[in-house]
C-alpha cells in the first residue's frame, strides 16, 4: 500500500511538473532517435535536420513552412543572371547569430558567414574541411564541387555564385539542409581557442531555437532564440523526447508527456483517428515508390510489356494490402506536392485481359520469365517491399509472366542495382529540394542511367531534353510547362510501374495549434504555438 | 585464493583475443558497407566511395586491419564512430551508466523477490504456493521482454497513470550529468522532485528487464534449497532443536547459495541482452540500443568497441562472483 501511494505521489509530482510547464509555453515532441550530430553538412539523415537545421540554423533562402515553394531567408533578395550562371543574394542586415555560453558574436551576419559556410565543405585549403570527419555527403551527393565555379563576396552584403552550367534547381538546393548557414567568427574563435570541434558539437546559428543541452539517447533541449530575426518563437522551450519506439511514442502522446509525435504505427492509426484529445494531421509524403523494368535487357526493351505489365498491376490491391491506407497511388514520377504534377496524365488501368493481348502483340503470348528485386528494409515509399513484390508476382502470373523474388541486404541491394544486375527491382526516393529535377533529371535522365541512380536505365532522348532544357531556364512558367511534357512522355514509355506516394501522419495534442506538416519529411517547430 | 585468482586473471587473456576477434570477424561476414547505407537511394560515385573506404581504413586487408584494430586497442583507442564521428570510448561511457543503473536495479528486484519466493516454495514443496510460484516463474521465463514491458506500460502508465511511460526522468527537471546515475544526479540537483521522478521512471523498466532473471533465481534458489534441505546436517540442526528459521536462514540458505551466486553473475550477461530490448522501448539512454544500432548501420568500429567493453564488465562480475565463493561458503576456499 505504501508502494502506491509513492507511486501516486510520484505521478501526482510528474503532472504538477507538466502543469507548470504549460506557463512556461514547453513542447515536448517524441523524436524518433538521436541525431548523427548538430551539423547539418556533415549529416544526411532528417533525424539530425530536424535537431539541427530545422531549429538552430537557417539559410539563404528557404521553403515557406508547408510548402516546397522558396521564399527569402537569411538573403532578403537575389537575382539570376539571365544566361542563368550566376547568382547574387542580397544579405538580410541585422541578422544575429545565437548567444551560448561559448560564443557571444561581436558582430552580426554577414557575406563572411556565407563564404565560410559553403568553403568549408567546398574547400580543402579552408581551416575545417577536415573537421568531423568532414565528408558533406549531401554538398558532393546534389555535385556542387562540379558545378561551383566561384563564390565571390561582392561587399558584406552581397555575395554572387557563379556556376560551370545553367543549373535551375540551384536555388532549391540553397534552401536544403546542408546549405545552412554558420558564424565565420565562432569557427575562428574555437580554432584560435584549440577546439574546432565545438562548433560542430556546441553550434550556433542565427535560427529560431538554440541549444541548451544534449544527452545521447536521451534528451535534446532549445530555447527559443530571443533575438531571432523574423521574431521570437511562440513557444519558450522546445524539448526533443528521444523515443525510439513508435507504439511507445503514442503512449507517451496519450499520457500527455509529450505534445507531437512522428511516425506512428499503420496499425495504430485508427485508434488515433477515434482519440478526442488527439489532432491527425496527415499529407502526401514528397515521394515515390516504383517498379523500374531494366530497359536494357530483353524483353523489357519492348514498350509494349513495360506497359502490359503496367496494366496487368493491381495498384489498388497494394495500396490497401501493403500501406493499410497510408499511401496513394502514384501515376506521375513526382508526388502532387510538387509544382508542375501532371494531373491530366491517364494512369493505365488494371486490366489483366488487354495486358495478355500486347503481351502477344510483343511476341510473348505465353508470357516469359523474369525477377522482381524486393528490398530488405522499410522505407518512407515502401513499408513492406516483399508484400509488395508477391502481390505483383501474382499479379503478372494471371497474364502468364513468371517472376521470381529475388533479394540482398540493403547495402548489397542498392549496389547491385546500380549496376544494372536486376531484371526488375523496387525502389523509391523521396526528394531533397522540392524541385521536379530531383526526381526526374536523377531518376530518369540519361546522366544516371549508366550505373546511376536511374535503376531502368532508361536513356529516352525526347524525354531527357526536355529535362535538359528545363535545367537552362529560370522561368517557372517555363519550366512547369517543360515538366508537365516529360510526364506523358514518362507515361506512354513506361521505364517504371508508379507504384506509390506514402501518407505522412502526424498525431499530436489538440492543445498544438498552427503545425504545419513539412513536405520534405521534417519536422519544424517555428510558428508552432501551445493553447 | 591468490592462485586461484591468478588463474582466473589468466583466463582473460584468450577471452580478450576471442571478443575481439569474433566481434571484428562476425561484422564483416554481415555483407553491407557502412558508406552505401550512409548514401541510401542517391548513390555514390565510385571514386568517391573508394575513397571514403580509404579514409575510414577499410581498403587494406583485413588481417592488417584486424592487426591496427588490435595496436590502437592496447594503446586504450577504441576508434571513432563512422556515423557521429565521436570516440566510441566517450560515447560508451556517456551511455554505460544508464545501462548499468537499470541492471542493477532489475537484479536488485530479482533477488529481493526470487530468492524469498524459491526458499519458501522449497520450504513449503507440494503446496499449492509452491505450485503456482514455479508455475509463474516459468511463465517470466517464457515471456518476451519486448511483449511483457509493453503490457506494463500501456496498464500502468496509460491506463492506470501510476508510472511514467518512458526515459529517465520528466522532461521537466533539467538534471545536468555529473555521475551519469540519473538516481545520483537527481539528489544532487537542486530540485526537489527530481529523484522521486527518477525512481518513478525507473520502476517500470527495472520490473520488464528483471522478470527473466527473477524467474530463474527463484526456480534456482527452489532446487539448491530442496538439495540441501536433505543433507544430515539440516537434520542434525533440526535435532539439536534450533528454530526452523535459524535451520533454514543460516544452515540452508547459506549452503543453498553458491548455485543461486552463480546464477545470478551470468545472468549479468542475460541483462544486457535483455538491456537491448528494455532500453528501446523504454527509451532508456544505455549502450543496448547504441549496440543494436551500430550493427544496422555497419558501425564497425562501435560494435566492435561496444561488445569488447561488455564482455570485460561481464568478465570481471563473473570473476568477482567467483570470488565470492569463499566469502559465502569457507569450504571452498580451504580447497
């Protein structure tokens, strides 16, 4: 009896805590792991975006909160030149970096910060190319080395990039993670002080929140930035609850000690949906899961079986069987979210009997034999990828292709289909910069289609000169009507089966107001306030 | 004695070569490169990949890198991480102390539980109290951690709210780490709910990750009991008119202990498996998931850091179980 009521006293204590937080405007979000690092150009995974860039850093130029559309940032303006080689950002002034307890700027942002930011990962004169192991798998992975010709500062408020090649997803690629943007002085400070590795470890940016304090596995603590230059944050703290496990994230979110969670469990949706205490915000992931048929090998060099055997998969069948709801079927190579989708293209319908009769048409009227490669591992676009190859294995068996599943761990896998090993394999990708380029132009373009990350090897120039003439021009317009081409052209050549956009959720208590839920899979916690 | 734990020490040199060896080994027959799972989906050219391959030493042969490995081992360097890039020793003991403090109480609630539980199922053997304890007993043992602390959680803490669901303590007391025992930290803050939450949050966890070796003390402590309940000296003891609990405390449980010792020191190694899967779902900051992790990313270097730190604590409990022997019971140190 004694034991209860230590118990009681003890949750009577919790609550209490939990009451007073309320005054103090606290959010707890239940993340779903630690974060590789605070460096957001040293680290690829949204874990460590959500803990670093997401909060402590900003960049040039940024997504407006919900959408994948740029909007001025830590630049107030910029300009493209019209052959489309240079860029010049005009600098916001006034812009404070953080004060921490190792670091107290003496001087506010400006095109130093900007040069340093970018040369550290460009570099390898600059001071702290090597530090932390430095790598900037994303800074070489979107090939910035090849297409940086210079960085110039042109007076401390302005700073010009000029590029080898017109480039127009370019501006994107400044309002990703790694681009943000970090203090020239803290780095000079930590060198002069011999401990570099601080402010990769203690950063500090001019975001919305900064850190107070991290304990691996454990807790991650912020403060709203009081000097922030769009304006304080509504919330005073901001605690991340490491959690790795999704059904005890919900426990949390119903036990009210924590206020967002992320990804919760397919099978634990409904039981959200019925919770009064509990909003569920939910949207297209900006993604796509696919079947890409090698083109290069027999018979998939046939467009007539690329597009019977879209006709013979039952899309719907995988929708409900394989994301329990939690997905919508993927006609076009982009997810809706990005500007240009293709609305009016005509996905194939599933229709095994007019499937059999191309199949006979192509010369195989007793079908062939062939492999679907299914991945080892749960991504975004795909949460189970073997459920998802024997429900297409079926599907094609009703029109007499025999295929077999063929997988590898996941490191293996994605090396052997690089190099072009599969007949078919499934696969997915979920975007980086909410530009269609970065689906298209890496997926489906004829640069990649050679041990690439375009897994049909599919080289079609009328399709990759589109996308080619895209890339040179600026002119959204332009551009929008160029994409909206390249998608029926995708359609009627059929390198992939679209298979998939995953539905992100996102449950969190009815007391958060104004979350919006990020299109490139983050989680941003500026402009979120608590009732 | 001294000789005794000569020996012993001795033993630990071929253990060392065999960790270190099967933990290097055993990772590298995984296929996997830590730097494709780095990549995902976007691909990596090749030049770079061999480059990076290069940096991180995995180029060379593997009998010269089991051979660096080993040198910078015995220069007290266990590496860096290939995802944080921070020292695996520094992270291991920033994780270590979590680990350990949830062992030690689940142990704690084993022995304080399962021992009593055996001696009386051994006292009273046949009844119905004997019956339905070993019954239960053997349902602990049979049950899976991950299964049983989620069926705790959910009535205790989000149906009953007694508990916290999961960490170490409210978000709410920000307890700076000076020990790295939540229990410690939190009696040195200033705050005065700090502890009462750190031992609320460690209820839960220390109950889920003691059950398996509370299950096997109990049955331990029931059959050792059962044996020497049965030896002359027991009866010698009961004739010479001592009270049944001097006869059974003193007489039996004493002579009883030395299996029910033994057991308990392995089950050390059983509360780090158990750790792995307690620790993830409790989010509890210790070493099992660290571990658990760095074998889904090919972390080469903390797994291998990782695993031969644990089997040095293991280790060296089980030789001090050892030592205990002669503590416990004089007979074995005159042999």
């Amino acid at each position: 009896m004694r034991h209860r009521s230590l118990i009681l006293a003890v949750s009577t204590a919790v609550s209490m805590g939990f009451a007073a937080s309320v005054a103090a405007k606290t959010l707890v979000y239940c993340s779903e792991g630690s974060p590789e690092g605070f460096n957001p150009s040293l680290y690829t995974s949204g874990t460590t975006f959500d803990a670093s860039s997401h909060t402590i850093f900003d960049r040039l130029v940024q997504f407006k909160r919900g959408t994948t559309q740029i909007e001025p940032g830590l630049a107030s303006s910029w300009e493209a030149s019209a052959d489309g080689l240079s860029y010049t950002f005009h600098l916001r002034k006034g812009v404070k970096f953080q004060t921490t307890k190792n670091f107290t700027p003496s001087r506010d942002f400006n095109a130093d910060d900007v040069l340093y930011s970018f040369n550290r990962q460009w570099l390898k004169t600059n001071p702290d190319y090597k530090l932390s192991g430095g790598t900037y798998e994303y800074f070489n992975g979107m090939d910035m080395p090849k297409l940086l010709k210079s960085i110039k500062k042109v007076d401390d408020y302005t700073v010009k990039f000029t590029l080898n090649t017109p480039e127009a997803p370019f501006l994107a690629d400044m309002a990703m993670d790694f681009a943000s943007i970090m203090s020239a002085e803290y780095a000079a400070k930590m060198r002069a002080a011999g401990t570099p590795n601080k402010i990769d470890q203690d950063p500090v940016g001019t975001g919305p929140f900064q850190l107070t304090s991290y304990q691996k596995d454990a807790i991650i603590r912020y403060k709203a930035n009081p000097d922030y230059w769009a304006g304080k944050a509504s919330i005073d703290k901001l605690v991340f609850a490491i959690t790795p496990d999704a059904a005890v994230r919900y426990a949390k979110l119903k036990a009210g000690e924590c206020q967002v969670m992320p990804y919760p469990n397919p099978a634990d949706i409904a039981s959200i949906k019925k919770d009064p205490n509990i909003t569920l915000l939910q949207q297209e992931g900006l993604n796509v899961g696919y079947l890409a048929f090698n083109t290069e090998k027999k018979p998939f060099t046939d467009v007539r079986v690329r597009q019977a055997l879209n006709m013979a998969t039952n899309k719907q069948a995988i929708i409900d069987a394989v994301f329990q709801g939690a997905g919508k079927i993927a006609k076009n190579p982009i997810p809706p979210t990005i500007w240009s989708y293709n609305d009016a293209v005509k996905d194939y319908p599933y229709d095994p009997a007019k499937a059999k009769a191309l199949l006979a048409e192509a010369g195989y009227p007793n079908g062939f034999t062939t492999d679907i490669w299914a991945m080892p591992v749960q991504r975004p676009y795909n949460p189970n990828a073997r459920r998802m190859a024997e429900i297409i294995q079926a599907d094609w068996a009703k029109v007499g292709v025999k295929a077999k599943i063929v997988t590898y761990e996941w490191g293996e896998y994605l090396k052997r289909s690089k190099a072009g090993e599969h007949q078919t394999v499934l696969l997915g990708w979920t975007g980086d910069n909410g530009d269609p380029d970065n689906f298209m132009y890496v997926l489906l373009g004829c640069a990649a289609a050679n041990n690439g990350a375009n897994r049909a090897r599919w080289c079609y120039k009328p399709f990759n000169d589109l996308l080619i003439q895209a890339k040179r021009t600026t002119d959204i317009a332009k551009r929008t009507e160029l994409y909206k081409k390249a998608q029926v052209v995708f359609k009627e050549q059929a390198p992939w089966i679209t298979i998939a956009h995953s539905i992100v959720y996102m449950p969190m208590s009815n007391k958060v107001v104004g979350y919006k839920i990020d299109p490139f899979g983050g989680h941003e916690f500026y402009g979120v306030d608590l009732k | 004695m001294f000789k005794f734990f000569l020996t012993r020490v001795s033993l630990v040199i071929p253990t060392f070569i065999g960790v270190t060896l099967l933990s290097f080994a055993l990772i590298r027959l995984v296929p996997g490169d830590p730097i494709e799972l780095l990549v995902g989906e976007r691909g990596i050219d090749p030049a770079r990949h061999a480059m990076l391959r290069a940096d991180l030493g995995l180029d060379k042969p593997l009998l010269t890198q089991y051979g660096i490995y080993i040198t910078n081992v015995l220069h007290g360097d266990l590496g860096r991480s290939i995802v944080t890039k921070e020292p695996v020793i520094k992270e291991f003991f920033t994780l270590f102390p979590a680990t350990v403090e949830l062992s030690l109480f689940a142990i704690f609630f084993a022995v304080l539980i399962g021992m009593p539980m055996g001696v009386l199922a051994a006292v009273k053997r046949g009844s119905i109290f004997d019956y339905s304890t070993m019954g239960i007993s053997l349902a602990g043992y049979s049950m899976p951690i991950f299964w049983w602390a989620l069926l705790l959680m959910l009535y205790f803490s989000v149906y009953l709210g007694w508990t916290p669901v999961s960490g170490r303590i409210s978000v709410m007391f920000d307890v700076e780490p000076v020990t790295g025992f939540m229990l410690i930290d939190s009696l040195l803050s200033d705050d005065r709910g700090a502890f009462t939450s750190a031992v609320s949050h460690l209820i839960l966890p220390a109950l889920a990750l003691g059950t398996i070796p509370l299950a096997v003390i109990a049955r331990m402590t029931r059959s050792s009991m059962l044996e020497v309940l049965s030896e002359d000296y027991i009866r010698t003891a009961r004739a010479k008119g001592l009270s049944p609990l001097r006869v059974i405390g003193l007489h039996g449980l004493r002579n009883a202990l030395i299996p029910v010792v033994t057991v308990i020191g392995l089950q050390v190694g059983v509360l780090f498996a158990g750790a792995i899967l307690t620790e993830t779902i409790f989010a509890w900051p210790g070493v099992g998931k660290w571990l658990v992790e760095s074998v889904r990313r090919r972390d080469y270097p903390v797994l291998q850091g990782g695993v031969l730190l644990i089997a040095t604590v293991v280790m060296t409990i089980n030789l001090l179980v050892d030592m205990l022997y002669g503590l416990i019971n004089p007979r074995i140190r005159r042999k």
